[in-house]
C-alpha cells in the first residue's frame, strides 16, 4: 500500500464524523452494500416480474397483487440485509465508534432505496404499479434500515461473545 493510500485511508482528524464518506475506504464500503442491495432487489423484482407474467395470461388482477407482494418483501427486507452486513463485519472498519455509524447508516439506506427502487422498476413491467407513489416512501422507510444496522453494530460491540475465564 502506497504512503498516498494510506494518507487517504487514516481516521479523520476533522470536526465532522461525515468525512469518511468521501474516503476512499468510506467510498468502497458504501459501493460493496450498494451492490448488494442492489442485487436483492433485482433478485426480488425478477421474481415478481416473473411470477406476475405467469398468473396475468387469465388474472390480471393477481399479477398486481403478486407485483404488490414483491414490494412488500423488498420493504421489509432491508432490516435483514443491513443485520447480515452488520454481523458479517462489513463494517469493521477499525475507525471510531462515530465513524462506523455514519458510513453504516448512510450505505444501508442508500442501499435499501437501491434495492426498492429495483424492484418496483422491474415489477412494473408486468404489473400496473404507479412507481412515483411509492418512491416517497422507499425514502422514508430507508431510515429504519439505517437504524437497524447502527443498532445492530452497537449491540454486536457492546456484547461480548468471547467466553470468561474461571
């Protein structure tokens, strides 16, 4: 790793705990969970799309319910995503506490809205889903998956797991 690199990658000495989102290493984690929301919403919205198609040739309207379920798994699915992230170590950056937070929070949401947004885009292809009523709350519902991963990183640190001696 070049002395550059590593200039780059050390914990900020600013007044703001946001700065490390414009690090390379903040940059990085924030692409890696992007990605993988991105790809569950794809995941979701394929198989909503898919199933859809296959219930519309005689039940239009199962194909909106399907569609609508689809949704429905991707807006509780960011919670889960975001926990699995936490507890895979995706954020163990070695950085401050704050630090971890901000760069959790900030990529899980941004994820989330990701992998909503993907899956409404791909269900309304076979389903009559107006995507704009539903973006404004892709947005807000980004906060408690937000939430849940500092939760999740704050339990995971606070807890210790390793056994104590006798």
């Amino acid at each position: 790793m070049s002395a550059d690199t590593k200039a780059q990658d050390q914990p900020v000495e600013s007044s703001s705990a946001t700065a490390i989102l414009q690090q390379p290493l903040g940059k990085n984690i924030i692409k890696y969970v992007v990605s993988v929301f991105g790809s569950i919403g794809v995941g979701i919205g394929l198989t909503g799309l898919l199933a859809a198609s296959l219930i519309s040739s005689g039940f239009g309207f199962a194909a909106t319910i399907v569609a609508a379920g689809s949704l429905v798994v991707s807006f509780f699915a960011g919670s889960i995503v975001a926990t699995m992230l936490a507890l895979n170590g995706t954020f163990d950056i070695g950085r401050s506490t704050t630090e971890t937070y901000v760069v959790s929070f900030a990529s899980t949401a941004v994820g989330y809205i990701v992998m909503v947004l993907l899956t409404m885009i791909l269900t309304s292809l076979t389903a009559d889903i107006n995507i704009g009523s539903y973006i404004s709350g892709a947005l807000f519902l980004s906060i408690p998956t937000g939430f849940t991963t500092v939760l999740i990183i704050w339990i995971h640190r606070s807890t210790s797991l390793q056994p104590t001696p006798v």
